[in-house]
C-alpha cells in the first residue's frame, strides 16, 4: 500500500511502487483525465502537480509520490474555474483537446510562479508539452488572459 | 588568493620555460618542491589535465555545462530539445524544471530520462561553462574562485571525486556512451593535475 | 456533456438516404409518441428522456435539452459545434439546451458525397449544410405546428426564438412541446430554410461546445473507458511491420503480477492484464521469435535511389497537353528539379486503442475512430457477425489527421481479435512506439520536374513524373481509379491551376507496389505536391528574376479564387515592405479540398543554419465561413503541423525496420518552434463553399523552404528541412 494525497484526499493505493503515477492515477484511482502520450517525458501529456511542481507522471515512480501531494486536472479547481481553465474556454484553446489537461497543468505552475509572463516565459515554460494539433497560439493567448483573470482577481 | 597567486607564478613559469626552450631547446618542464612537500611538473600537470578535459568535454559532463543558457542532449550534444532553461537556480524554469522529468534514478530503457536526486546546471551566478572552451580557458576557469564558486583546490578535488552529480556521468542510463576514462581514472587525473602544480595548458 | 451513442439499428424506420451526387433527400418519418421509450433516444446520462425525434440527427426532451447527434466525428476540428450550429441555426434553439453525441453506425448518417460513413476530406461543413440545416427546420417546423394546435392559432400566426414557440401573448418551451410535435404527422412538404440575412450563428460562430469539457479532464477518449472488469491488452508487435510470429514464450510473461492471459492474434502476441502497467511489463518480459515478411527487404535509401530512377522514366499519364518534348527543346531556359519526401507518421497524441467487449452474441467496442461503420463491418467479420449485432460507440478522438479512417480498421481489428482469442473484455492500448511503427504512412514520393521558360520567363513546358506508393489502390475508393492512376497521388499536380497557362505538359506517375501500408496524412498528396508545385513555381521566378508574388499573379490571371487568397496573403504580410534585418518571406498558394490558402512565411536563418519561422500570414478562400473563429483555428492548426511535417517529419526504414520509435526522433515542432505570430485572413467570399481541416497544410513547406532561399539562396527540395545543412 502506497499512501498519498491526490487532490486534498488521502488515497491508499495497492500497486507495485515502480508503477509510474500516471498508471496508478488512470487505471487504480480511476482519475482519466491526466493523459498517456508518450510514456517518456517527451510530451507532457501526463503532466501533474507533485508537490506543486509540474512532473510528468509517465516517468515519475508511484515510490516518488509516496507521501506526497498530487494535484491533477481534475483538482485544479473546485469548479472548473481556474484562471487558465476559464482562459482556455475564452480563447476556444482546444481542438482535440487530448494534450491540453497536461498543457493546463504546466502552465498553472508558469502562472503561479510568475504572474505575468512574457511570451518569452510562455516559450520557456511551455515547451514540454507537445500538442499535435498546434494549438500553441491559442495557448499563448489564454495564458495571458489568464495571467489577466488572475490579476483580477479570478484565481482561488 | 592562493589560487590566483598559483595562477600567476605558473604562467610565470611557463613563460619561463618557454625562455629556456628557446635558448636550450631542453624538455619544456620545470621541476620543483613546494612547501607542502608536493613534487611540482608543469608537464605531468598539463597532461593530467588534458586527460581529465577528455572528459570534461564529453558529452555526459559538457552538456550540462552548456555556454547558453539551455542544457544540451545527446552524444551530439544538440540543444535540449524542450527548450529547457537554466534558471536562477540552475534547476530549470516553471513547468520545466530538471527534476519534473529527471528522477531520483535512471528511468530504464533506451532515450528515457537519465536520472539524480539533484540534477541540476551550474547556477546562473556561476555557469561554469565547459562547451567551446579550450583547455586552457577551461583550467583556468576552473581554477578561478570568481568562477568556481569559490572553490579551493581541495574543493575541486573532492567535487570531481564524490559529488553525485559528477559520477552520475558515469552512470548514464541505458544507451548512452560513458565518458572516455573511468571515474577513478578522471579523478585521479583531476588530483594529478592540481597536484602536480595546477598548470594551465597552452592552449 | 454527454457522449453516449445512439443505437439505430433499433430505430431503423428513421429513414434518411443520401444520393452520391450530393444532393439530398431526407424522409422524415416521425414515430408515435408511444414508440418512443421503446427507441432508447436519446440514451443521454440524465433523465429526461427525448420525447420528438424528427429525424436522426436531433431529439428534444421534455425538459428543452435539444440533443444533436453528429454523422461526423470530433477530432479537434471543431466538427461537434459547426454541424450543431447549423441546427440550432435553424431550430432557432436556445444554445445554452444544446447537446452533442456522436452516432452510431447507420445509414442516416452516411457522408452525403463519399457514400461511406467517414469523417475526412475536410468535407463535413459543406456535406452536412443542408441535410443539418434541413433536420433543425423540419423539427422548427413541427414544433411550431405543435405550438399552433396548443395555441389554437394558426402556425403562420407562431413564430420562434430561442427554444420557444410565441404568438402574440402565448409562448411554450420547446420541451412543452416535444410532446405534442411527437404526435403529429409527418411532413410532406418540404421546409423553407432561413436566407442569410437571417442567420444568428452562421457566419459567426459561438464558443467551443466541447471546451468545458477538455479543460476539467471530463472529456472521454477512447483512452479513458472504463468499466467492471476491463482489462488492459499491450500487444508485442514484430519489429518489421506485417512479420508474423514464428513461436512465443510467455512463461515468463505469465508470472509478472497482474497478467491475466497471453494470446497469440494475427499481428502479433497480446498480453493482458489488470492494468496498462502489468500489461507492459508483461510485454517486455516475452520472448517472441518472428517471421519475417517481405517488408524486411525495405530500406529507405536504397528505396529513394530506386524512385529516382523510376522518376527518369514517364510512368503512367495523369495529365498531358500538347508536346512537352518539344517545347522543352525549345525553352530558353529549362530548370530541372527533384523533391523528395519520406514516409510520415500521423503521431495523434492519443495513442491508438480500442475496448471491445464480445458476450451475449455482440459485440461492443468503444474508441475514436473516423469510420464507425467500416469499424463495425470489420469487426463483424471477424466474428463471423452480422454488421448489426456489432455496436460501435464513437468517442471522443485524440486525433485522427487520417490515421483513424482505415479501411483494414487496423486498431479495431486487432483489438477484436484479442477479445476473441481471450474471450475477455479488453482494452487494446497502444504505446507511441507500437503507433509509430504501426504502418499506415503517408507514403514516401520523389517528383522530378523539368520546366522551361520563354525569353520573358514564362513557363512553356512542364514535366514532371512522380513516383510514390498509391493510398487508394485495394481500398473502395479504388474504384474511381482510371488509367492506373491514384488521384490522391497526383492532385495538386495535375490539376495544378499553373498548367492551364503552361501549353505543353505531361504529368506521369509510378506507384511501385509495397507490403508497407500506406495511408490519408493531413492534406493527402498535397502534403508532397503543393512543395513540389510551389518550390518549383518559386525557382522559375526567380530565373525569370520576377518577384515571386508577381510571378505566381501573372500566372494565376485566371484562377480568381488563387488570386483572392495570394493579394489578401501578400497584402497583410506587407509583401515588398522592408523587414527588420535578418529576416525573409516566402510565398506559397495551394488549392486543396475545395479551398485556396496562400501563405506568407518570415523566416530568420542563423550561422548555425538553424531555421526560425517568426511570422505566418494565412488568407483562405473556403467560400461561405460557417464558423469563422473555428476556420481560424484550422489554419493555425495547419500551419503547426505543416511546420512539424516540414522541419522534422521523416519515417526511415532500415532492413525493415523503422528507425524512429517515439517523440524525441520522430520530433513535432513545439511551442518555441511555432511562429509567435500567426494571422489568418478569411476572404470575404460568397464561392462555393470549401474545407477547413486540411487546406492549411500544403502551402506551409513551400512557404517556409521560398523563405529560407530568399534568406541564403538555397533551395530546400529534400524533406524534412532539418536534414539540410544550410550552413555549408
């Protein structure tokens, strides 16, 4: 039994601690909504918050996330109304859509850790994670609305 | 300043014995016993150097020691193909720090992440940079405390010797080519170099 | 936001036929309030239950909620808000009831032209205008009749606004008259549809439907079905494509924690386990000994070598005029180029996978797919089916750019066979790697071209011989196939709006016969033809020492849709204007799926030769826009992944053997390799209308490779870009 906090609750999960959090998130938790795009930390897919850093649960042990904190798109916020989630819909960001829960996490901690980034920050930030349908301008564009929403207020 | 001083009195030293070969056209080494007790050679020390810039140079040491600001993959050393930056801190910017993708360990199999409890770059105050650096540059950069993080000999020694992050180098993960001297061998080399006087390349 | 499917095999007296010439006839047939429960339409997650289905493309609940369901399939392409956009046009719905699902195979919902249920060839806008318009007008119709015969008015009395029915003080929901609506008979005559002038969200747009639920993680992917006693299947593929397995050992296999079953199937050796994990590691720990097939003999430069040679040669005619021979002999000048392109992978984000469950006698099966139907017949085969007893649940795709539109329905296929070969309930999960090495690539095309120019520069003859394997050749679209030739191979070059003004021209192609399955890619064969086209246009410009926008609007004087989009392009990207230092355009115009996008690219080239593409001014011609912002997007999309094709796409084989395995050597560009400006410009047109999905790909290579000439006078004719030394 491996014990860790995913989203504020306490979760007890029973698997081998070499399984990768991703697997342990989508196919024990049952959370589907952090994405396997890679399986090598190439895409970003599977991008969550461990301890509030942006790591890539494909490659990031379940012994790693003993005892920590786990946040994954679906405890982003409450109600679905992060800045950046709010931003996404605004600025119509997804096509596909299959990338962007990982695309939302890892600009959460750019957000968090600079309120308003340049597009330079964004360039800096962003390139881990791979989206095949090129949504990247619309990216950019709702994270700086978002920085906006944030500055107004909007962030929980 | 000890370091600098060292600096200093070995490139007088060369300058010297660049005179002597000159007028005598005799081996180009200069011999003597420091108050230490430990047997100077201009010789011995360059060419444990260059044995240990073998090294340093390769990529599983210089792509972390990248002259940009981002690090470097692959035996081709190409630009870190994630746009990863190095930070205040050398651990890498927001969503793209080293640790989001390097773990504590080499993740197995072949192009997966290499992995250390602290993966990092040289900091951004002190960049250590190794790529484009000749050997002498870079013998002198590493002798430099400005530069060097104030590091003394001994300092160095133990760096190369013990740090985790070094000897990671040698530990690459599944596929990659290991640096061209065993670790110890490096060390040792590293330790002859200062040893034997700490003396810059010439060139 | 529900995606449940509906089951029309259970509610075939909803008649709906299509003539393959693209004109519609809808026969609306609408059921009696009582068989309605029997219909289980919609099978939506809440409880109001669908109580008026005009027609099988919407239902209305009691409570208002219009469900849509859509003949096409969401791939990104912001297909589910367009098509529902034209029915709630109108349906005068009220936007904030609307609900989307995906159908089911059926008859209803077969593409209006293509004659097969497919979502691709950028075609689900203009196939679907009327018959979706048309199914939202005739619920309006009988709603507002509904209203009527509530009211005691006459319907001409009634009219409509946002889901109600008013006449004069009187006014009913929708839903309040779902009931009615249901009851009354069905219409004879046929509906008027609104005029332009009228239009509240054609020409306009609204947000996104799908994006409240991609943001929260509540999206459903194929990847993400879920159900009691699933099981997770990773299948040990050969590492030549089409190798058969020779014998296997899994004892090793069996005694990973949480591997259930091992079978051999056809492609190779599945491994099943409690989840995605044991399944892996399962696999890793078999050993199988193949049997190579003949794919074993490709290798990628001994094959480039060959198409060169075949390109020397006129290979079959796709198109000729005149005596080109002679008129090259005549030329003042004759330029000869050769492009070569590899082998690409589609490399959706979501990685192939079906679920598939097989009791009772049927078979269910859940994934993202482009062809629900083809999938369902696949399957039926199989298992020795009728198509009817298979129900196939289309989900939510992580991205198709064609790979999931397969007439062998390669993925559902082998997740079929793992079921029955296992007799367990199944989720097949592939890794990046099995989809790279998956086949199914956009084939691999070398282009010779020998053009000449009069004294003024002008282009008198054209030859060009293509030699490339063919997509369509074994498929039913094999059928349109005339003179041996694919025109899937050809187009963009064959009917190159160029060769109208050239008087003398061949176009031949050879499309040499391999086991590697080919397949559609993003923009098909314009995704090698339009650079060859435009590189090619570009280098006679130049020899002419035209300026290339220039050159390319003399030639197109009469092909006005081409023109419209190259001045709108040319114009806002200031064409001719000084840049800052460094920096070069390059120009490119391409017709492709019924639309005309021409690009302007600015480029920077560094001493390392490294390419940097800063800027990117879009300008299409698609006709009529329906959704205008979603047409924007499309073409931001296009030019991504034209820049990921252009720069970094390349599938190499080596005695057999593909040589690149995940992301880090099969590269997508990524954000810092994207243009931080991209602008498109839609034409303000009232043509016929066009695609949006593909068109903005073709034109992105040229663009970029006319750019980087004007930055260091080289041509780049050898794709991917990356491979170029420019620094030499």
């Amino acid at each position: 039994m491996i014990k860790l906090t995913i989203n504020h609750q306490e979760h007890s999960i029973d698997a081998s601690p070499d399984m990768p959090l991703l697997w342990a998130l989508r196919d024990i938790v049952g959370l589907t909504g952090t994405k396997f795009g890679c399986g090598m930390a190439q895409c970003g897919a599977c991008t969550v918050h461990l301890n509030g850093e942006a790591v890539r649960s494909c490659v990031t042990l379940l012994s790693r996330a003993a005892g920590q904190e786990v946040v994954t798109i679906e405890g982003l916020s409450p109600n679905s109304d992060h800045p950046l989630q709010r931003a996404w819909i605004e600025e119509d960001v997804p096509q596909c859509g299959y990338c962007q829960s990982g695309q939302i996490m890892s600009a959460a901690v750019l957000l968090r850790e600079n309120p308003q980034p340049t597009d330079t920050d964004i360039d800096n930030a962003m390139s881990g994670n791979i989206c095949r349908c090129g949504t990247y301008p619309r990216i950019r564009k709702a994270i700086h609305r978002a920085a906006e929403l944030q500055k107004e207020g909007g962030n929980k | 300043m000890a370091t600098t001083k060292q600096l200093i009195y070995s490139l007088l030293t060369v300058t010297a014995v660049s005179v002597m070969a000159l007028s005598f056209n005799t081996a180009r080494t200069t011999r003597h016993t420091d108050t230490d007790g430990t047997a100077k050679d201009s010789t011995g020390s360059k060419k444990a150097f260059l044995a240990a810039y073998s090294v340093l140079m390769h990529p599983r040491c210089m792509n972390c020691h990248p002259s940009g600001e981002a690090p470097l993959q692959g035996d081709d050393s190409h630009v870190h193909t994630m746009n990863v930056q190095r930070g205040h801190d050398g651990k890498g910017l927001y969503a793209l720090k080293c640790s989001n993708c390097h773990q504590p360990k080499n993740t197995p199999g072949l192009h997966m992440p290499p992995g250390n409890p602290k993966w990092h770059l040289p900091p951004a105050d002190m960049k250590m940079v190794f790529q484009g650096k000749s050997p002498r540059e870079l013998a002198a950069q590493l002798l430099d405390p400005e530069q060097n993080g104030h590091k003394t000999k001994a300092q160095l020694i133990a760096h190369v010797t013990s740090d985790s992050l070094v000897l990671g180098g040698w530990n690459p993960g599944d596929g990659r080519t290991l640096p061209p001297l065993s670790h110890a061998e490096f060390a040792r080399q590293f330790k002859m170099w200062i040893d034997k006087g700490a003396f810059l390349p010439d060139k | 936001m529900t995606q449940d499917v509906l089951n029309t095999s259970r509610r075939g007296f909803l008649k709906t036929g299509a003539m393959l010439s693209g004109s519609l006839i809808i026969s609306f047939v609408v059921p009696g309030a009582k068989r309605l429960a029997a219909m289980g339409m919609p099978a939506a997650e809440d409880a109001a239950a669908a109580v008026f289905a005009p027609n099988a493309y919407l239902s209305i609940g009691a409570d208002g909620s219009i469900q849509i369901v859509l003949a096409h399939v969401e791939m990104g392409q912001g297909i589910w808000t367009t098509l529902s956009m034209l029915i709630a046009e109108e349906l005068d719905a009220d936007w904030q009831k609307v609900k989307v699902l995906h159908s089911p195979p059926g008859q209803p919902y077969v593409h209006t032209v293509y004659g097969l249920q497919i979502t691709g060839g950028s075609s689900t806008t203009w196939s679907e205008f009327d018959r979706y318009r048309q199914a939202g007008a005739t619920a309006r119709t009988l709603l507002v009749q509904a209203a009527a015969q509530k009211f005691g008015v006459s319907p001409a009395d009634c009219r409509t606004e946002n889901g109600e029915v008013i006449a004069g003080n009187k006014r009913a929901t929708y839903g309040e008259l779902a009931g009615i609506a249901a009851s009354l008979p069905p219409l004879t005559e046929p509906v008027s549809l609104r005029s332009p002038g009228e239009w509240k969200y054609i020409g306009k747009g609204v947000k996104r439907l799908d994006s409240p639920a991609k943001v929260n993680g509540t999206a459903q992917f194929g990847m993400d079905m879920r159900f009691p006693g699933l099981l997770t299947a990773v299948v040990a593929h050969p590492p030549v494509y089409g190798s058969k397995v020779k014998s296997f050992d899994a004892t090793k296999a069996r005694t990973v924690p949480g591997v259930r079953k091992v079978v051999q199937i056809p492609t190779g050796v599945a491994v099943i386990a409690d989840n995605f994990w044991a399944a892996k590691k399962g696999r890793a720990a078999l050993k199988v000994e193949w049997e190579n097939g003949p794919n074993v003999n490709i290798d990628s430069v001994a094959q480039l070598a060959e198409f060169k040679k075949l390109v020397t040669t006129r290979g079959d005619k796709a198109a000729e005029k005149g005596d080109v021979t002679s008129a090259l002999s005549k030329a003042a000048k004759v330029l000869e180029a050769e492009y070569t392109f590899p082998y690409l992978a589609h490399t959706p984000m979501e990685p192939q996978n079906v679920t598939v469950k097989i009791a009772d006698n049927k078979c269910e099966i859940w994934t993202g797919t482009q062809m629900p139907g083809n999938d369902q017949t696949v399957a039926a085969k199989i298992l020795g089916f009728k198509p009817e007893q298979v129900n196939v649940h289309t989900v939510f795709l992580g991205g198709g750019f064609g790979r999931r539109a397969n007439f062998q329905s390669d993925f559902v296929s082998e997740a079929v066979h793992i079921a029955k070969a296992s007799g367990e309930f199944i989720k097949m999960v592939w890794t990046r790697e099995d989809d790279i090495h998956g086949g199914y690539y956009r084939p691999s095309f070398v282009h010779k071209i020998r053009a000449g120019i009069d004294a003024q520069g002008n282009p008198i003859a054209w030859e060009h011989v293509l030699a490339g394997q063919s997509i369509m050749a074994g498929t039913p679209f094999a059928a349109g196939m005339k003179n041996n030739i694919d025109e899937a191979s050809v187009e963009g070059v064959s009917d190159s709006p160029y060769l109208s003004s050239i008087p003398d021209h061949y176009i031949g192609l050879h499309s040499p016969k391999l086991e590697l399955p080919v397949l559609w890619y993003r923009s098909v064969g314009h995704t090698h033809t339009a650079t060859a086209m435009e590189g090619m246009i570009d280098e006679l410009a130049h020899a002419a020492g035209k300026d290339p926008v220039e050159y390319r609007r003399a030639l197109l004087k009469d092909h006005p849709r081409h023109l419209a989009a190259l001045n709108l392009a040319a114009e806002k990207a200031g064409w001719g204007k000084p840049l800052p230092p460094g920096r070069f355009r390059g120009v490119a115009v391409h017709e492709s799926f019924k639309s005309y996008v021409a690009d302007v690219a600015e480029v920077s080239v560094d001493e390392q030769g490294v390419i940097k593409v800063h800027r990117f001014v879009c300008a299409i011609d698609c006709g009529l826009a329906v959704n205008p912002d979603g047409v924007v997007a499309q073409m931001e999309s296009g030019i991504n992944f034209g820049i990921s094709t252009a720069m970094y796409g390349a599938i190499t084989l080596d005695k057999g053997k593909v040589q690149q395995s995940n992301f880090h050597d099969y590269r997508i560009a990524r954000m810092h390799e994207t243009p931080l400006e991209i602008e498109v410009h839609i034409v303000n047109s009232t043509e016929k209308m066009g695609g949006a999905g593909e068109p903005g790909v073709p034109p992105v290579a040229p663009a970029i490779a006319n750019a980087v000439f004007a930055a260091t006078g080289k041509r780049m004719r050898d794709l991917p870009f990356c491979n170029i030394n420019l620094k030499a």
